[in-house]
C-alpha cells in the first residue's frame, strides 16, 4: 500500500484530494463515503444571508462550465449551529470557507468561524473588495497580505488564500498570501467568463459574466501552480479541471501538494474517490511508496534526471 498521507502546514490528511467549495454539501454524504477524502471543505459562507445571483446560474460550455452562483449563504450563525456539528461526525479536518466584503469584515468573521471543530479556514478571496471599487482581493497583492495577516491574527487555526486566476502575475499574490502568513494557497479559483445563447441574443447566465471551471482552464492552472511553487515555500493546492487520477499526478508534479476536485463531482460523485484509488494504484505502479514524493517531481529537459533511461512500465 502507498503512503497516501501528506502535510498541509499543521495539519496531517489522510490523502491529498479533497473537494472544491461551492462543489461539496451533506447530501453527497448519501453517495461517497466522507470518511475516504483527505479534508472536507463545504461551500463559502458569509456573515449575513445571501440570496446569489439571478437565475440562471450555471451554462455547459465546451470543456467545462461557467458558473454565476454568487455565494448564495445561510450566514454564520448556520455554519456554527447546523454545518460544523454535521461535519464533527466524520474524520478528515473540517476546512472552513468564508467570505466578506472588507479585510476587517474578514479578519471578524474569520475570528468567529475559528471553533472547536474547525481544522483551518479558507479565504475566499476572489470576492469584491468594497475598499478597493469592487477589485477581488486576490487582484491586488498589498491587499491580499493585508487580508490574511488579520485574520491569521484573529483566527485561532492555519489561514489558506484561495487566489483568484484573473490576474496578470499571481506569483506576486502568492507570495504575499506567504508574507501575510497563509498555511497553504489554493490555486485558483474560476476564470472570469461569459456564454451568450446565439437564438435569444442574451446571457446565458442571470448575472452576464461568470466562472469559467471545469478541463478547459486546466493547462493554464496548472502553469499557475508551477510558478507559484517555485516563488513560495509554503503547499500549494491545485485547484481547476482535476477529474482524473492523471489530472492529479499532473498537479502534484507541477508542485502542488494537494488537489480540490470540483466539477467533476457534478459528472461523477465517485470521482474523488476514484482518484485515491487511482492514486494508490499509480505509485504502486512507479514503485513510489509516498505520495507525497510526487510533489514538486517534474522532470525538466536538459537535467540530470532527463537524461536517465526511461523507467520500463
């Protein structure tokens, strides 16, 4: 058996796949065994209830989708009393996603979500920053590590940054993630994208523009956690068109430690689970005994290891 375990800064997990916030909810508990995934990570969450976006919310395009969800939450007060309890009954750590309007919005917030039962929390920072004309906080790289040195002050557990892709260089936000004190930088979140019904002339989604996930950002992602790995020492986790045991091991090479799947589960609700398995047959297949070493393992041209005899399979 591989040793599937590995390190996200002070938590251990079972194995390095986890689902994607806004993909994972209870009912999925009726179908996957929750117990086999390496963390639990449920929707984000705001302090007041949110409604989201118009309808319609979701377009299939060509390789993926484009989602305009637009945090719909049943505020803190819900996550607390009805989410955390629920999650408590299962063994992988409970990580928390928020979101909120201002850096001190999320330092309070994320002060108040860090309970018993709560292993880390995620900040959502692809959401509007009031204090910056409505620029996601990930855009702006001052802002960023603004964002997370409050609430790793106010929080008592590990701070991850979930980074936005809409950005020109996102080495520099993750770097500043790094600087304000983030555990683990989630790359990334959805690409800014539109879908246009051609019969009706109109929007294809209630709010016009959208998240566009799913295999078609997956090579631009993946760059985007090969040069955020090579810029930062803290685990990167890649997120962005993992629905294969393969996409994962891809990911892993590049330098993420850990992977979220989220599109994929509206395919497959099995396919988290399918991908440990994968994961456990793969690197019995290469002869790697932890999973773990696969991090960070590509094989560039012109090195050393380029130039060894290819492995027989």
């Amino acid at each position: 058996m591989t040793d599937l375990r590995i390190r996200i800064g002070d938590l251990a997990l079972a194995n390095p796949v986890m689902p994607a916030s806004g993909t994972f909810s209870p009912e999925l508990a009726a179908l996957i065994d929750f117990n086999r995934l390496g963390a639990l990570v449920p929707k984000t969450f705001t302090r007041q209830i949110r409604q989201g976006n118009p309808e319609p919310r979701l377009a299939e395009v060509p390789g993926g989708m484009v989602a305009s969800i637009g945090i719909p939450s049943k505020g803190l007060d819900y996550f607390l009393t009805e989410t955390v309890p629920f999650y408590r009954r299962f063994a992988p750590p409970l990580i928390a996603s928020i979101s909120a309007e201002t850096p001190a919005a999320f330092a309070e917030l994320a002060g108040e979500t860090a309970v018993e039962g709560v292993a880390a929390i995620e900040l959502n920072l692809s959401c509007p920053n009031l204090e910056a004309d409505g620029r996601a906080f990930a855009m702006v790289a001052s802002t960023t590590e603004k964002t997370v040195a409050a609430c790793v002050k106010a929080a008592r557990c590990p701070i991850w940054a979930k980074l936005t892709p809409n950005v020109g260089d996102m080495t520099e936000i993750a770097k500043a993630a790094e600087q304000g004190g983030a555990q683990a930088v989630v790359v990334a979140n959805g690409f800014l994208a539109m879908a246009i019904d051609a019969e009706t002339f109109r929007p294809r989604v209630g709010n016009v523009m959208g998240g566009l996930t799913g295999p078609a950002p997956k090579p631009i992602i993946l760059r985007f956690v090969y040069q955020c790995a090579r810029a930062v020492s803290i685990p990167i986790i890649g997120c962005g068109g993992i629905a294969t045991t393969e996409d994962t091991v891809e990911y892993m090479l590049a330098g993420a430690a850990a992977v979220q799947v989220g599109t994929a589960t509206f395919v497959d609700p099995d396919a988290m689970t399918t991908i440990i398995d994968g994961l456990d047959a793969f690197c019995a297949r290469k002869g790697i005994a932890r999973v773990a070493d696969l991090t960070g393992a590509l094989i560039l041209p012109g090195t050393a290891k380029a130039a060894e005899k290819e492995p027989v399979l």
